[in-house]
C-alpha cells in the first residue's frame, strides 16, 4: 500500500525527502490500496487492491468511476442500451466500420423480434419462366409446370418397343415412335399365303400406283420371271421355269408408284436350244429388283434361297430373292428314274422346268410342276411338247424328229394388300 497526500509541508531536509519519496511512490503506484485515499482529487488513481479494479476520481472529486469497460458498461446504459457484459463480449474481435456500426441506426426495438418480423407476410412478386405457368404479386402464388407436350401414354407388346423419343426445349416427351422387332432373324414378313388370291395381277410393262391405305397395311409383290422355250434336238435339253424373286414393305415405307416390265416367255427352238425368257423387273427409287429369267440346258441346280435383308434396299422394305433352282427344277423327269434325263423340273415359287425328249422311246415326259407359279410343258418323244403355263412355266421339249416344241410361259407380277 502506498498513498500520500500529495501536500509538501515545509520541514526539514530529511522529512522533506522523505515525505516527496512516499508521494511519489503512491503516484507510481496508482495510490494502491485496499482502501481508497484519505485525501482525494479530481482526476486522482487510485487501484483498489482488494477488487483488482483501477479506479478514478470524478471530476467534481465527489465519486471513484469505475474501469474503462465498467464505464462503458455503464455509458451504454445511460444510453438505454441493456446488453450485458456477456452479451457485449459477443462483439469481441469484430472489426466494423463505423458505418457498418451505423446500419444499426434507427432501430427501436430488439433486433431479433425485427428479424422474426420480417420471416412473415406476402411475396410481392414471382414471375414464371420458360415452361412454368402461375405466378403473381401478392397473396398465396402458385407455380405449376407447364404441360407443352400432347403425347399420350404407349403400352406396347410382345416384340413392339419405343425406338424413338422426341423431346422439346424443356425436356418434355413431345414424341413416341414403336417398331416391331422380328423374331429369331432379320426378316420381318407379314402373314402371308403366296397360294391366295392377290388383289392385282401386272402383266407387260406399266406403272403400279400405291394405293389409299393404312399406312401399317403391307404390300407384297410376288414377281415370276418368263419361263424358257422347248427344245428340238437330240438329246433334248433340261429348260428352266422363270425364277421368282418377292419383294415387300408397308404402305409407308413405298414410293408413291413403281414401274414394272412383265418378262415373257422364251421362244421354242425347232433347231436347237429353246430360248431364254426374260426378266421381269420392279424399279422405285433408283433401284430395281429383278425375278430372273429361265434358261435352257440347266444341269445344275444349286438349290439356294438368297435373301436380302430387311430394310436394306431404296424402297425400306423387305426383299427375298428365291431361285427357281431351289428345288433343282431344270430338266425333264423321265419315267424311268436313275437314267441321264432323271432331273427333277418341281419348283416352290418359280415356274416349273420344261419336260424333256429323249431317245428313250417314251412319248409324254411331264413338265415340271410349281406350287405357286406356272407348271413346265411336256416333253415328248414322239409328238408335240406342252406349253408352259403362266407365269414362268418352261416349254416341253422334243426329240430331233419328233413334233414341234413349245414356248415357255410370261411371268407376272402378282400383288397382295394385308392389314395386319
């Protein structure tokens, strides 16, 4: 403890340097005492070492004010402001600006109530953007998710699936496109039975117009090439019905019209090999699909079946080429089986083969015969070969001095309309 009352009495040498060194300790000292002074003055320290707390004389010197801190403490109180010494320290460390202080100005109540006010009431303004309806500028709003797309449901079956799906700006499905995938290959041909009657029959040459149907509704072209003629000759000749060749496609997938030429029937030879047919064609789009004509002196059938893929062609239908080889129908069928002349003339789809005229002494070889085409003309030995029927059947042949031989038959194009 150390404190004076800073009153320099006049007295000797030694008091007087005594009593300046106790003032002076208590100024350094800050009149540090458990009690305060016993003479005070404004503006006077004085650390109460019982408390801890530097204290300072007011300037009226009636009243210690307490530290700094505790004075603010108490200013803001002075000023209204009811915050505690904890609530304050909260600030600790915050470096605002005075004007960052000052965004405080003008606020009357508890900041938080204020906040909590301000939690509630109208939006004052939502607009919708692209793809969204609704909206508004006060009250409850309502935002809804506009419906920009007509496309219905699609439950497909079986071998159909969605191959294609179109969607607009905003990602909505717009469009569902379904296809039938074929089962076990790559062909996919409509229930049809080539025996059937066909709803038209081309012959010559001329122009097939498509017709006003469903687009789903398919159309099948069976197309049969012109049989060969008979021979006259020696050892008689092994003559080939017309070749078939199938194409088909939805009314969708066609050109509006195709062009086709009928091949005819191959002229008898009296001196010689009968003549070739010749081909018939189906042209659209650039490209043209041929059923073969027959020829003569066939020996050897290479019984083959050659299909083109489905959808590969102009016309994005199917095309399936079928030989009339493919039952080895070249040749004459002699009565007496296992002889050089024992060549099977049957066909499926083309024509049948011409029958043959041989040495053999018999007189009526038959031609051969075709499940859904025309069938070959006989072969005689003797008398006049048969005439091939239409469409592709090959003409009967004869021996070199028997009768006359015959032509082979036109081929056609017959065409079907099935609705699945």
């Amino acid at each position: 403890m150390s404190q004076n009352d800073f009153n320099i009495a006049n007295q000797g040498f030694p008091s007087f340097r005594s009593d300046l060194n106790d003032a002076l300790q208590a100024l350094a000292s800050n009149s540090s005492g458990a009690t305060e002074p016993a003479t005070t003055y404004a503006g006077q320290f004085w650390y109460d070492s019982t408390n801890d707390v530097l204290k300072f004389r007011n300037e009226a010197n009636s009243a210690w004010i307490d530290p700094p801190i505790a004075g603010l403490v108490q200013a803001l109180s002075d000023l209204g402001v009811t915050a505690s010494a904890a609530e304050l320290n909260k600030m600790d460390g915050v470096t605002a600006s005075t004007a960052e202080i000052n965004y405080i100005d003008g606020v009357t109540s508890n900041i938080q109530t204020q906040l909590n006010a301000k939690g509630v009431g109208d939006i004052t303004g939502v607009t919708a953007g692209s793809g969204i309806s609704g909206g508004g500028t006060s009250g409850t709003v309502t935002v809804s998710h506009s419906d920009t797309s007509s496309q219905g449901s699609v439950d497909n079956s079986g071998s159909t699936f969605i191959q294609d799906v179109t969607l607009d700006t905003y990602g909505h499905v717009t469009g569902l496109t379904s296809v039938e995938v074929p089962a076990g290959g790559d062909q996919l041909f409509p229930s049809w039975n080539p025996a059937s009657t066909p709803n038209e029959t081309l012959t010559g040459s001329g122009t097939w117009t498509k017709p006003s149907r469903a687009a789903t509704d398919w159309v099948v072209f069976f197309m049969v090439g012109g049989g060969c003629g008979g021979t006259k000759s020696y050892g008689g000749s092994r003559n080939s019905g017309g070749n078939a060749q199938i194409v088909y496609g939805t009314i969708a997938d066609l050109p509006s019209s195709l062009t086709y030429s009928v091949g005819a029937g191959g002229a008898a030879n009296q001196a010689g090999d009968g003549f070739a047919g010749n081909d018939t064609t189906l042209t659209g789009n650039g490209r043209t699909f041929t059923a073969e004509k027959g020829a003569a002196d066939v020996s050897n059938p290479n019984q083959t079946v050659e299909p083109n893929p489905f959808r590969t062609n102009q016309f994005g239908t199917g095309v399936q080429r079928i030989t009339s080889d493919e039952t080895g129908i070249q040749g004459g069928k002699p009565v007496n089986p296992g002889t050089y002349y024992n060549y099977l003339t049957n066909a499926v789809f083309g024509g049948g083969g011409g029958g043959v005229g041989t040495g053999q002494g018999i007189n009526n070889y038959p031609g051969g015969v075709s499940l859904y085409s025309g069938n070959g003309g006989a072969g005689s030995y003797t008398g006049n070969g048969g005439y091939g029927t239409v469409p592709g059947g090959a003409g009967g042949s004869v021996y070199y001095n028997a009768g006359a031989a015959r032509d082979g038959a036109a081929g056609n194009i017959r065409v079907y309309y099935i609705t699945p």
